[in-house]
C-alpha cells in the first residue's frame, strides 16, 4: 500500500503527558500538512510543510504543540502536557508540489487524553 | 467565523435518484474547491476538484458545479448508491494544493442512501 500513512492509529495518554504522532506520506510528495477533526467538525488546518521546511506553523493550536520533518520525509507531530481538550482526531495529509489540487490524507491518529 | 459552510447535516436520499450537496463559502480568494468523502475510522478519501475558472467539472457519476458570483458550490451523485452513504466534506484553498493555507474545511454532510 503506498498512500499516506500514521501511527499509531489510536493513543489514549493521562492528563499531562507528552504524545507524539508519526506520519509517512507517499513518497515522492514532498508536501505534508497535519489537521485535527474534533467530533461534528470538518478537518482543521494545523502547519505545512514543503520538503524539510516548516513553511507555516502559526496555526498551531498552541505553543504546546510542534512539528517536524527533519529529512523531508516522514513527519511527526508532538504535544506536550495533553489536556482533554486535545482529545481529537489528529490527520496527516501529502501532496506533489505540482499538478494536482488535492491532498492525500491518512487514516489518522485518534488521541484521547483522560 | 466559518469561511465553508454545508448547512445540511444530514441528507437522505433514495438508491439511484439524485443526491446534491451544498456548499456556501465566504472568502472570496478562494480559488480551488474540493469534496471529500469520509467513512467512519478513515481518513477524508478525494473525490473532485474545481477551480475557480470553471463553473462545472465531471467525474463519472459525480459532477461539481460552481456559482463564484453566489460563492456557492454543489456536488452531484448520479445515480447514488449504497457505497455513497459516508460524510461528505467541502473544502476549500487560495492556492492550488492547498500551499500554506492548508484546505479550509466545512462541517459536513451525512449521506445515507436509502435502499
């Protein structure tokens, strides 16, 4: 399978601890970009990456929450100190740099903090 | 203050009629739009695209119409199938791909076709 991929798939962490997710896009796409889904809500914007560039960042919910692509690869998203609030649906999406309009997301992380 | 708008959270329509879904954006630099189809435990699945210098773009059974002086965009399934029940997301861009703006999202409609 060569689409977009994110582990874990589901992660259940206490009130103030760190997670960190992990996404491999399709390998040729050299953009990525992450979105969080909370329930009855479309996917919501969160950074952008072009190869190992963070072209925007300043989405990002809070300054608890980072992102990097070190190799312009794979990409991982960390959140420190969770609180409940952070319980969502954390997507991955990737893209050529050219050619196409659409973005390619993957099945997603769902975090629950308790 | 949501630039994407589907007021429809739910539509039910019966298997080989017509099924249209509605999409009402304010942000009038968005140039590209998208819909997207999302079953339950998966990711958001593309399904077609539109850029602004279009009013109309086909898919075999899905067709995208655009109204950009009513900013207004709608998707059409015909004939709709039981596979077709899933949520259905607008969405929306400056730049094509996306870029740095990310897509900008809508709610979401709840498909179900009815046998």
């Amino acid at each position: 399978d060569t689409g977009v991929s994110q582990d874990p798939r589901h992660k259940i962490t206490k009130r103030g601890q760190n997670v960190t997710f992990r996404c491999d896009p399709i390998s040729e796409h050299n953009r990525l970009y992450w979105y969080r889904q909370t329930l009855g809500q479309g996917p919501e914007f969160l950074t952008y990456f072009q190869n190992e560039a963070q072209l925007e960042k300043s989405r990002l919910l809070s300054d608890r929450f980072s992102a990097e692509r070190p190799k312009g690869s794979f990409s991982t998203l960390e959140i420190q100190r969770t609180e409940q609030g952070d319980s969502a649906m954390y997507l991955c999406a990737s893209s050529p740099a050219l050619g196409t309009n659409e973005q390619y997301f993957g099945p997603g992380t769902r975090l629950t903090v308790t | 203050d949501q630039q994407v708008k589907q007021n429809s959270p739910s539509l039910s329509v019966q298997e080989g009629r017509i099924s249209i879904l509605n999409c009402d954006y304010t942000n009038s630099m968005f140039d590209y739009f998208l819909w997207y189809k999302k079953y339950p435990a998966e990711g958001p699945t593309f399904l077609i695209s539109i850029s602004s210098i279009k009013d109309k773009n086909e898919d075999g059974r899905f067709t995208v119409f655009l109204n950009k002086s009513a900013k207004h965009l709608s998707l059409h399934i015909v004939p709709s199938q039981p596979g077709d029940s899933a949520v259905y997301f607008c969405a929306a861009s400056r730049y094509s791909g996306g870029g740095a703006d990310g897509l900008t999202f809508g709610k979401g409609t709840h498909l179900i076709i009815q046998p």
